[in-house]
C-alpha cells in the first residue's frame, strides 16, 4: 500500500481540511500531505487513555484512532468492540521516512463480534454491515449474561456509541453516510428473566 492512495486515507484527514471553506481546505490539504510524507499520525496519541465498560453494558464503538481511548476494559460481564481505522494495528508505509506502526487497541471483543480492523474504514455498506452484525451478535453475548449466574445482571444495556466524532462538516457527513445504511448512535435494552 502506498501512503498516496489518498482514497484509503478517507477517516484520516486533519480538522482543517474537511473544513468547506477554500483557504482552510487548501491549507488543511498541505497539512494532509505532509503528515503523508513526513509526519507522525500518531504524535500527541495517548496510549495510556483508558475506558472502562461498565458491568451488564455491552458497546459497540465507532470512531477515529487518535480520538478513542487506547486501553477499553471490560470484565465477564460486560463486552465491547471497536470499528475504526486500525484498531486492530496497521503499518503506514512511507515513501519518505521509516514506515509507522499503529498499535493495535487493547481490548478483548466480546464473542461473536467481527475481528478488529487492520486497515483504513470507510462509512460505507462495509462498514455499517460489520456494526449491525456486530449488534446483532451483542444482543445473542446479552443473553449469555442474563444466564451468568456470577453477573446478577438485571438487564444488559447494549450500545452502538459514536466516540470521538464531533459536530464539524467532514464527521456530520461521516454519521449521515452510516445514518442512510441504518447505523445510529442507539441503545438497547435486554431485560434478564
């Protein structure tokens, strides 16, 4: 993969340009290019950010890599997985400059989810499919802690939560894309008998 193949780069460009206005494009284009070449993707990501899941919660997490916490903890009864780019890890290869390793998020996800993503995601039929199979797998997982015995879980509140994602125009478009293939920021709640 080369680091030109600007259509992979889609959920990777800096704020300012995704701004619609011209200047703020162009310059935020520059900065896109550089960070490319000869930037750090990574500078000022903190690995140590940590989330907890609480306990009979179940959240299927969408966002940007820079944007979510690194370190998603859950225990057995609570689950969690990620979509997003890299989240499994990834490496940018460069032209110019040593190539980048992308840590992969800690977390464990819960049974049935899909794999964590090695590459770049794109808000498409892709994507919005692997969110929806993913709630559908959460709701069987819900289940399986209603049963847990261990867990005393009441109800299981299963999520699909957008973190990370802001109101700017590049992020609204983002949601509006999953938004039109039925992915929303919704909750569920599944009562234990």
């Amino acid at each position: 993969m080369s680091s030109f193949e600007l259509h992979q780069s889609a959920l990777c460009f800096p704020d300012s340009a995704t701004r619609p206005e011209p200047i703020a494009f162009i310059a935020g284009f520059g900065e896109f290019i550089y960070e490319l070449v000869a930037g750090d993707p990574l500078a000022g990501y903190d690995r140590t950010k940590q989330y907890t899941v609480p306990k009979c919660t179940i959240e299927i997490i969408f966002g940007h890599y820079r944007k979510l916490p690194h370190i998603i903890n859950t225990d057995s009864c609570s689950g969690a997985t990620v979509h997003g780019c890299a989240a499994g890890g990834m490496t940018i290869e460069r032209w110019f400059g040593p190539n980048i390793i992308v840590p992969p998020k800690q977390l464990t996800p819960f049974p049935g989810a899909k794999p964590l993503s090695t590459s770049y995601v794109h808000p498409n039929d892709e994507l919005a499919q692997a969110i929806l199979a993913d709630f559908q797998a959460g709701l069987a997982y819900a289940q399986q802690l209603c049963r847990n015995e261990a867990c005393s879980c009441s109800s299981v509140t299963l999520s699909i939560k957008f973190l990370g994602l802001d109101d700017s125009w590049y992020d609204s478009k983002i949601k509006e894309h999953l938004r039109k293939r039925g992915v929303t920021e919704q909750s569920q709640v599944v009562q234990c008998r």
